[in-house]
C-alpha cells in the first residue's frame, strides 16, 4: 500500500498548511460536521474518541459539545498535526482534549471505554480501513455511536477532480498516486456501508451532505487550491516549471466555467457521512 499520503501529513509543512486554512475549512464543512456530530449523538458528559484529528478541528468542536464533564480523545498518526491541535485546545481554554499519536490501524484504545466516535475526513487514508474501523467498534461501549465524513465521487467534488484531471491529461500522476487521488475512494456506491457493516456496525446510515466551495474569482479559487492542501505540493512536484506554468493555466480554464454571472467561482462538492452503532 502507498506511503505517500503518510508521507504528506507528517511534515510540518501540512500541519502549518492544514491550520493556515482552517476558517476555509471550517466554511466549507461546518454544516456537514454538525451532522457527523448529531450523528454520533454527542452529549455534554460524553467521552469522545476522534480518529484522524489532524489539527483537531472538529476535536475542538466536539470539546465544547461534552462539556467540562465529557473528554474528547484526538488520535492521529502526524505527531505535528496534533501539536497544532494541543495548542488551539489551549488558546480555546479547553482541558478536556487529549491526544494521542498513532496510526489509526494499531492504535491501542481500551475496550468498551468510548461513549461516541467520529472521524472527519480520515477513513480514506488509512491503509488498514477494516483494522481501523474494528478497533473504533471494541472501543465503544455497547449501544454508542460511530459517524465518520469521507468524500463522496469525483464527478461531485470538481475542488478535488479538476486538479487530478488537468494532471492526468498531462500524463504526470505521480506514483505513487498522491492524497488528492485517495479523497474520494470510499465515495463509490455502498463501499463505506460495507466497510461500516464489516467492522461490526449496526443500523449502518450513509447519507449525502452538501458541501459547495464559494468563492470570489477563478484567482481565488486556483490559491486555495494551491496554499490550502498539502496535495497540490504533491500533483507538481515533480514538474517543470514550463510543465507547472500549463497546469496551472489549464486548471484556471477549467475552473472558468463555474464561473457564475456575478463573477464567483462556485464548485460544488458532496461528502457522505457515514454511522452506525455498536
Ligand atoms: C484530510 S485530514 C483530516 C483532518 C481532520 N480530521 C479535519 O477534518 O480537519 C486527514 C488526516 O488523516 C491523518 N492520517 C493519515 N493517515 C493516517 C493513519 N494511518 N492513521 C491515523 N491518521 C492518519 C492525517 O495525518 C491527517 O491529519
């Protein structure tokens, strides 16, 4: 299985890109992490477990949904996302965030310790999924919930596809195959419904949830593309700067037809949002 996306989330370099572009972040999924966590039926009082926290967004989230009373457990393999995300618990004033490093397959959780689970965007690059989602299911005490969010298909995420497209029509995937191209391979019809199932999971749930990018000019949306995700390092990295000039001339054509009468660029996108109870 690839390193790559590893490879990609343990430098500090994505730690500073995943915090720098966080109120983006934050804008473009809120309404879809409200969901995961109504779905995991947080309540003040709760121990969480949130797998793949990365700078803890959602951990921070969640923090303040169980109160001083409850506790939210941050894992992550990139010890660097995770200093990011011990800092924000600390500028929010928020004691009840505990992280944990370690690669979401091997993780050592107790057993029936967890009142709830979730997972924003993490399942698709973990390269033992079923290990992963079976130690989440020990975890949990019996009757708790896990919710996890992936990217649904490519052909409804244009954020995620125009960049590998432009890619691939130059030949230049790299191998091997970098983050961008991981997003989305749970969003195919029935494949989280069926890992959800494998793991042990009960009235599994996969819903489609909305999640539209806004934004002012093709120009601002080619920079986000650019500054905020620590793939498009990995799509052209290997290029010329010739090569890089016409990626980012094509990608910039691409993105012009979703440019609506008032000059927005709007890209819509769709996650799915998975649960099921133990
Ligand atoms: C797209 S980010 C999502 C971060 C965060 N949940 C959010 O929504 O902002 C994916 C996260 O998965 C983590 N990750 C990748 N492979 C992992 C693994 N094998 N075990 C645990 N975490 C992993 C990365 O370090 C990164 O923080």
């Amino acid at each position: 299985m690839t390193t790559e996306p590893v490879r990609t989330w343990e430098s500090a370099e994505a730690a500073e890109v995943w915090r720098r572009s966080a109120a983006r972040r934050a804008r473009t999924v809120a309404a879809a992490t409200d969901k995961m966590f109504e779905a995991a039926r947080l309540r003040p009082g709760m121990r969480v477990l949130d797998l793949a926290a990365g700078t803890g967004d959602q951990a921070l989230l969640a923090a303040q949904i169980v109160g001083p009373a409850g506790s939210v457990l941050a894992t992550d393999i990139s010890p660097s996302m995770l200093a990011v995300a011990e800092e924000s618990a600390r500028d929010a004033g928020l004691s009840n965030i505990e992280t944990l490093v370690a690669d979401a397959s091997r993780v050592e959780l107790p057993d029936e310790h967890f009142d709830a689970a979730i997972c924003r965007f993490g399942l698709m690059f973990l390269p033992d999924l079923q290990a992963a989602l079976e130690r989440v299911h020990r975890a949990l005490k019996q009757g708790a919930r896990f919710a996890a969010l992936v990217w649904s298909t490519e052909d409804r995420n244009p954020y995620i596809s125009l960049q590998i497209d432009v890619v691939r029509a130059m030949g230049r995937v790299p191998s091997p195959p970098p983050s961008i191209v991981r997003t989305v391979v749970l969003g195919g019809s029935g494949q989280l419904e069926h890992a959800l199932h494998s793991a042990g999971f009960g009235l599994v749930e996969v819903t489609a949830v909305p999640t539209p990018r806004d934004f002012a000019s093709v120009d601002e949306a080619f920079e986000a593309m650019r500054s905020s995700s620590p793939a498009q390092g990995e799509l052209t990295r290997a290029m010329s700067d010739q090569e890089r000039e016409h990626y980012a001339a094509e990608l910039k054509r691409r993105l012009a037809s979703y440019v609506e009468s008032d000059g927005r660029c709007i890209l819509p996108g769709e996650a799915l949002l998975g649960s099921g109870t133990k």
